[in-house]
C-alpha cells in the first residue's frame, strides 16, 4: 500500500491529566481533559473531530465523550481489541482511517481509575472468557500470576534470578526521578530497595517488579500530514504501525507456544514495523517497551533483536538501556515509574522525544519503538 | 480446604470437567486427523474438521515452569503450587503440584495425576512421579 506523503497519517496532538493514585473525578472527566488538552495540541477545536478510538475495556462511551466535549458529529469509531497489549493499535486504527479518507481528525483516549476504583491486579473470581477456565480454578487468578508462569521457564532456560529483573526497575525507576510528570518523581531506587519489596509471585516478582496501577487519561489526535501543516501543532510522523497475534497465542496465557522463553508475537512485530518503516532494528533510537512486569523487558528486547536470545541480563547489566546507554529504553520511567495507563503513556513519551520536549530528553532522535507487545508503532520526525 | 473457583464451562469444554468428575484426564482428538489440542477448542485447526472425540490421557507428564501462588493482599492464605505440565501426549495444561513443599519443585520433574475432590469440583491433580527422573 502506497499512500501519498501528504495523506500519511501524523500525531498531531498529545494531552493528559496528571497520574495518581486517587483522581478523586470520574473517568469521563479524566477522558475529557486529557482529550481537551490533545485537541487544543493539535491546533483543533472539538468541532473538527470526526472519528473516535478507544479500547474494548474502556469504560467512556463515545457518545458521552461527544456530549462532554461538545463533538458534534462522528463518522468513524473503531475499539482495540484485548487489554494494553493493543495500547499501539489504536493509533494504527485511527491512521488507516485518516489514510483511507474514513476520517480527517482522529480522537484516540484511554481514561480510567485504574487505581481508585477497579484494579487490575486484584484477583478475579469469574470470568466468562473460557482461557480462565484452565488457569483460574488452579489459583491463577491475578495478572501477576498468570504472567509469572511463563516468566519462570524463561528464567529457568537462561538461569535468571529475580534480582536480575530488578536491574531493569533500577533503571526505570532513574528515568522517572527525573521527570516530574513521573509518580515516582525524585524517588530512584537501588537494587536492596528491589530486593527488599515483598513476594507477589514467589520467586519470580516482587513487588517493585509490577506495573504501577494508576488513574488518569490520556489522549492524541491523529490527522493528515497535509492538514497538519495548515495547523499550529507539531506532528510527529508514523512510519509504521502493526498488531502481531499469533495463533496459539492469548492475551495473558502463553502457555502453548512450543518455546516458553521467548516472545514470539514481539518477533513478529519488529519485523512487520521494521518492513513497514523501511528501516533495521538497529535504526531505532530510543525504544519505549510495554511493562505490566519487568520481565516483559527482557522478552521484547530480545525478540526484537536488540540481543541475543538470553542476553537482556547483560544488555540491561552494561548500562545499554539507561542514561548514555547505546538504546535508551522507557525514558519516562515507563509503566512502573511514570504510571500504568494501560500503555498509553508511552506513546506520548515517543512524541515528546521526537518533538524535543521530553523531560529525559535525548539527542539526535529520528526513530522511536513504541511496543505494546503485540501491537507497535514506529515514529518519526 | 483450598477455595477453588469454578470454571464456567459450555459445549466445548463440558467434556473435560465430566472426564475429572469420574477420575479421567482427557484431551480432545480430532477423528479426522488425529491431532490432540488443549485447551479445548469446537474444529481443528490443522484439518478444519468439526468431528472429535476424546483420549484418556497416561496422566504421566514433565512439569516445565512454575510458582508459588498466594492472595497477593492474604499471605496468610494457603499456597498452591501451580505447574505447567507437558503430557506424555504432548498437549500441556496448568494444574497444581500435590503433597509437596515448593522445596521439591523444579522444572523437568516427572509427574503424574491424582485427582482430588474440592467439594463442588473434582480438579486434576499431579504428584511427584515414583520414576521420577529429571530430564
């Protein structure tokens, strides 16, 4: 497929509301604002927005996002499928809407109180998803179980212990010192502090090994690159944008994969972005990498061809991932030291070090990874 | 008595929780091309055949990852130890180790199932096998 420069899809607005562990508002006025903030970023007024995405889960219909912010008319409205391994999808939905026409500005908001009210991490008693079925009733009954299980054969293969996962929360924790919108502002850790946190999944995570469950929205504004430049915005171009699913795959359980260590939909991913952006893996210059928990870090540079197969322990040890690293990774704190909305945050930090704006900004930046896992995005100046 | 959820089963899968109620491990076969799948799903995906039937596992397996399952917020609840079992058959499914310590536990142990009575729902099971070679 080839669109013309000028109908290439750009970001051309970022917005968000602070993120805590207590909003004390609603969801809907956290999408508002967030989405408010991004409209205005993108030189727009609600007015101009034509088409809506969001995920599957969230809980702000589209049609009270319209009333809130005074939308007058949609033509488009599309929803990810699955949780924050889709988080990149919506900007690849709402960039095949621009692309082909279906809409001209794009709104793209995730908002909740992820924290405050429902938490992900809680244990669930009952789902009518029949994966649960061969997982809940044997005591798997939280993210951080379910995940670990996988975790522990990678471990197992390539003789990790639980403190070489926190190597990675030393380094995101560092990034997030020093940015003030972080939750974790001014506060690194060292690796006792990691080592010291409780067991919530014996012996594979601790505490400081989990995301950061928060509250809070966030929201973009997708476009043309030809109306981007009739506006007062900074956009930021998408040279690729990809889901990757894999049959036997599931959005938590990957349990029936023939190799357990390894990430195979984030093989998949590097090689549809890469092909699409028409650039090498080694081309990217900072890499924001999906986190619910730190191994994930592990598997996803490792299957992107950052390094070897089992090699992320001493990529991350050699300082390659934090400051002055050769691929500085979640230069926010990522989503256990800036906050947890669900992979959406991450996103912005792209196009704030592609616009130069970001608080740990870095130099020289052409290309920015952003993997939710299984869906990815790949931006440019 | 360890609290277990109950699954919430339809046609697909009704099979499987009939099979532990009367002590059986069984996994589904497609009678086109014979290939085994679990968890269990209405076709196979490698003929596209709706037609199955069932086998009765050797209930005999290797565990190849695991962990110590507790409340994350009631550490004072009992831990189960969940595994993930490769089946002779070569299908995996997720149980949970039975009668021993997490002391004892390591990836390539042989195990085999027991099937243990919860009340309302008889769960497969897996102890330590007798042979119990690591490999």
């Amino acid at each position: 497929m080839t669109v013309p420069a000028k109908q290439r899809a750009v970001i051309a607005g970022i917005g968000q509301t602070e993120f805590s562990q207590d909003s004390g508002r609603s969801t809907l006025r956290l999408a508002a604002e967030a989405s408010i903030a991004a409209i205005r970023d993108a030189g727009l007024e609600p007015r101009h927005i034509d088409g809506m995405v969001t995920f599957t889960l969230d809980n702000n219909d589209e049609l009270a996002v319209m009333r809130t912010l005074g939308i007058p008319e949609i033509r488009f409205a599309a929803r990810t499928r699955g949780g924050g391994g889709g988080a990149c999808a919506t900007v690849q939905l709402a960039a095949a809407a621009v692309e082909s026409g279906q809409a001209d500005a794009v709104l793209v908001y995730r908002a909740f109180n992820e924290r405050s009210q429902h938490r992900f991490g809680q244990p669930v008693q009952q789902s009518p998803d029949p994966a649960w079925n061969f997982a809940l009733p044997f005591g798997l009954d939280t993210p951080a179980k379910v995940y670990a299980l996988t975790f522990q054969n990678y471990m197992h293969e390539f003789g990790l212990t639980n403190a070489d996962f926190g190597s990675y929360t030393v380094v995101a924790r560092d990034w997030a010192s020093t940015n003030p919108a972080a939750q974790f502002f001014n506060r690194p850790i060292t690796l006792d502090d990691h080592q010291s946190s409780r067991w919530i999944v014996e012996p594979i995570l601790r505490k400081l090994d989990c995301c950061l469950e928060s509250d809070g929205g966030v929201a973009m504004i997708i476009t043309t690159a030809e109306r981007a430049a009739d506006l007062d915005c900074f956009p930021v171009a998408i040279p690729a944008s990809s889901a990757a699913h894999l049959e036997g795959g599931h959005e938590m359980f990957a349990y029936y994969h023939d190799d357990l260590a390894a990430y195979p939909e984030g093989t998949a991913l590097g090689r549809l972005l890469c092909g699409q952006a028409g650039i090498a893996i080694d081309d990217i210059d900072v890499a924001m990498i999906y986190e619910n928990f730190s191994p994930i870090v592990f598997l996803q540079l490792e299957a992107f061809g950052f390094c070897g197969r089992g090699e992320a322990r001493d990529f991350i040890a050699d300082g390659n991932i934090g400051r002055g690293g050769s691929l500085p990774v979640n230069t926010n704190g990522g989503l256990l030291g800036e906050g947890y909305i669900h992979g959406m945050n991450n996103i912005l930090e792209a196009v704030r070090q592609l616009r130069g704006t970001a608080a740990n900004q870095q130099e020289n930046i052409q290309h920015v990874l952003v993997s939710a896992g299984r869906s990815g995005l790949i931006l440019g100046r | 008595m360890t609290k277990v959820h109950l699954p919430i089963f339809d046609h697909d899968d009704a099979f499987f929780w009939q099979g532990t109620a009367e002590g059986k491990l069984l996994i589904q076969r497609c009678t086109n091309c014979c290939a085994l799948r679990h968890p269990p799903a209405p076709m196979c995906a490698r003929c596209s055949s709706f037609d199955w039937d069932t086998i009765e596992s050797s209930g005999r397996g290797v565990i190849r990852s695991w962990i110590v399952s507790q409340h994350p917020t009631e550490p004072s609840t009992e831990p189960r130890i969940v595994i993930l079992v490769e089946l002779d058959e070569g299908t995996r499914l997720v149980s949970n180790l039975h009668g021993s310590p997490a002391d004892n536990v390591a990836n390539g142990l042989r195990v085999e199932a027991v099937f243990v009575d919860f009340g309302d729902i008889v769960l497969p099971q897996f102890r330590l096998a007798t042979d119990g070679v690591e490999r």
